[in-house]
C-alpha cells in the first residue's frame, strides 16, 4: 500500500512538472516554425518578441503609401485611417494554440492569424466620398487587406451598386405576351442585380444558365440587354442578328443567343467605375436598365443608310394548276438594311465615333405559280403574256429571255367541226392550224 502512495506521488510530481514546463514562462508562447500573424512570422519568439515585431512591421506597413483600387477608381489612404490593435492579436493567437492541460504531449500546430484592425471614421468618409457609395463591404475588404498588411494597391470589388447614389445610363422595354412572362421572369431573376465589373467579360449564356431553354424568350432577353449595352460605352465582343425583321424590338438592336449553336452576347465595359444590371418584368413588360457609378462617358447612338430593300417576283410552273391557273405561292415583304454607329465623349470632351453593326434583313419574294399545262407555239410569235420560270419579270438578262407564249387552245371550228391538234385561237378569234399562213 505504500507503495502505491509513493507511485502516486511521483507520478503526479512527474505531471505538473511536464505540465508547468509546457504552461510557465515567457517562451511558452513560441510558434513552430511557419506560423503567423499578419503576414509576420512569428516562429520561436516570446511575447515581447512578437509584439515588438508585430508593432515594427505595423508601423512600416501604415507610413507607406496605401492605395485602394475599386474598380479602376484609385483611392489614396494614409495610416491614420487605419487603428491596430498589437496586443488583442496576440491574445487572439494564444487562444488559437491553447490546449487541453491534459494533452501536453500534442505537438504546436502551425498557426496562420490575422491582425485586429478597425477602420477610423476617416476611412469611411473617403471611400464614400470618392467612391459615391455607402457600401460596409467596402470597408470589410479593406479591413481584411489591412490584417494581413498586404502591399498596394489593395484592389477590392463592389459587391453592389445603390440606385439611389449611381446614375442610369441607359435602359430598353418590351412587351411581353401572356405566355412569355413566367419565363422570362425566371431568367431576370438570375439577370438583375449583376454587378458589371471593369474589363471582366460578361456573357449572357453563363449569366442566365439553366434558366431557360427557350430560345425566342431567351432571345427576347438578350435583345433588351444587347440594346441598353449599345446605348452605354461597353465594347460588344458577340451578337448574332436575326435573319427576319424583328417585331419585339427595333431593327438592329436584336440579339439572337442559343447555347446548344454556341450563339451568345458577349461585351465588356473599359469603364473605371462598375455598372449593375437592373431587369425586371412588370405589368407585361420587360425592362432591362444600367446604373453605374459617375464616371462612365456620354453616348449618342445614330442610323444610317436605313432604306427599305424592294422583293422580287419569281414564276413558277405547277403540274398541279389546270391550264390557264395561276396561284400566289408566296406573298413579297420588303427588306431592310441599316448601319448603326454610336458617338462616346469623354469627360476631356474628345468624342469617338464607332461602327456598331451592319444589317440586313433578305427580302421575301413573291412566288407566282402557273400551269405547266400549256400548248407549246412558235417561239417568234409574240402575243399573250410572256413569262419565265424563276426569273424576275424586270430581269433582262439572256437567261430570263421568253421562252413560251400563252395562248387558248381551239378544239373545235366556228360550226363546231374538229379543228388539227395544235391548233389555237388569235386575239381576234381566228383560229391558227398548224401550217396555216395566217
């Protein structure tokens, strides 16, 4: 029994020993190697050591020069916007590395902390000031640079752009039928509130995937988008015109997508500021509008050689028509072709006129057809009406030349007696036999 006691006693003695040493003193703080707060390594060193180190590299850090990039906008800060805290970091990092009085034995992990860092009022009212947004995710990216001490320029990303502080730089309507609204509904809900940012390339397939496959409202959507966009400075890198004459949306301004045929509508803005989409579909109408931040030039969007292109008519011969028959196959609709080209301004006032797009939408032919049965005459005569097949009735050319003569077939004499097959009637009623003079 003894024994036991004094087994008891060492044992115990051995442990608090073991737990002291892992627990007292200045070098129980020590990280292994790799460790750090901020970016600041901190492998080995003792709590004075750390904070010395830590305060060194804080000072550096806020007597440089710290630019903030949002978007393309830049924006100078100093130190004095930004308020460290050395000593909660480090208290931070002990509760990171505590560990159970029990579990001695375990090795140190290596540990990977940020700093404390709050913003001073001075922050924010420069990031409002010159960004025109009173947006707190801003802040937090800022903050998140300034934790780790990360070298300029600290490029962050808007998030979202207030309508109340952006400005609306263009917007298209169209209206909707009945049964386009639920889904196009679905594909505006994916669409709005994007936040187009500065030299990132949108493309409108990757935006509304899964939302619908529906072509037509697809194409619908597209449109609106395409027309706001050609009305903003953004550089439009894709568009596929529609082969008809669109009725949802004014010529030219159409955009047809399909993913399978990997037709899409792709743009990109050079702005310095972002833009946010805004669609919505209400009252039967779909609106899709661009907000941006000031910043983004003036643009002016103009037409030219717009001229309505004439359809032609084409003859065609029918073994279906009964002789003398003509049917109207096809009604004609007239083309159309036009130029669109859009002036940008700068804020210095330099003006830059670009070509948009070229379009042309085919006419629709006029298709008349006409019997195939007809009496075949000498080709010198020339009476009746001439015709050609598929050839335009103004075309001159030597392939389009009369080829046939259209007149009544005589079956029978004036007292009602058989007349010689081929024989045909004038157009004073004389009846011609073939090698009759007349």
């Amino acid at each position: 029994m003894r024994l036991f006691t004094k087994f008891t006693i060492i044992t115990l003695l051995v442990f608090g020993f073991l737990v002291s040493f892992e627990y007292n003193g200045d070098k129980a703080l020590a990280a292994p190697k790799g460790s750090t707060i901020g970016n600041v390594s901190i492998e080995n060193l003792s709590k004075e050591e750390m904070k010395k180190q830590l305060n060194a590299a804080v000072d550096t850090w806020q007597s440089s020069e710290i630019l903030i990039m949002v978007g393309e906008k830049e924006i100078l800060l100093t130190g004095e916007d930004f308020k460290f805290d050395i000593n909660a970091s480090i208290r931070q990092y002990e509760l990171s590395i505590e560990k159970p009085w029990y579990a001695f034995w375990e090795k140190k992990r290596i540990v990977h902390e940020s700093l404390i860092v709050e913003a001073n009022p001075t922050l924010k009212e420069k990031i409002e000031n010159q960004t025109n947004l009173k947006d707190e995710n801003l802040i937090t990216q800022i903050l998140e640079a300034a934790s780790y001490l990360k070298s300029s320029p600290i490029k962050v990303a808007v998030k979202d752009i207030s309508i109340d502080q952006a400005e609306r730089i263009s917007f298209e309507t169209i209206a909707l039928s009945e049964s386009q609204t639920a889904e196009i509904s679905k594909i505006v809900a994916q669409l709005n509130g994007f936040i187009i940012e500065p030299e990132n390339e949108v493309s409108f397939n990757e935006l509304i995937a899964n939302a619908s496959n529906n072509e037509s409202v697809m194409t619908i959507v597209a449109s609106a988008l395409y027309s706001s966009v050609v009305q903003s400075s953004f550089e439009i890198l894709e568009r596929h015109q529609a082969n008809e004459i669109p009725t949802y949306v004014n010529p030219g301004y159409e955009a047809v997508v399909n993913p399978i045929f990997k037709k899409d509508l792709r743009f990109v803005s050079h702005s310095k500021v972002p833009a946010k989409i805004v669609a919505t579909v209400n009252s039967g109408e779909l609106k899709i509008e661009l907000y941006s931040l000031r910043g983004n030039p003036k643009v002016s969007v103009f037409e030219e050689d717009k001229k309505n292109v004439k359809p032609r008519t084409i003859y065609r011969y029918s073994s279906y028509l009964e002789e003398g028959e003509r049917e109207i196959a096809q009604q004609s609709e007239s083309g159309l072709q036009l130029v669109i080209y859009r002036t940008v301004t700068n804020d210095d006032g330099n003006e830059k006129t670009e070509l948009i797009s070229q379009n042309y939408y085919a006419p629709q032919n006029e298709i008349i057809e006409l019997s195939s049965k007809q009496t075949p005459v000498d080709l010198n005569s020339a009476s009746g009406e001439e015709v050609s097949e598929e050839c335009n009735e103004d075309d001159t050319s030597d392939v389009c030349k009369p080829t046939t003569t259209k007149r009544k077939k005589a079956t029978k004499s004036k007292n009602g007696s058989p007349v010689p097959e081929g024989s045909y009637y004038t157009e004073t009623g004389d009846i011609v036999t073939p090698g009759d003079s007349k």
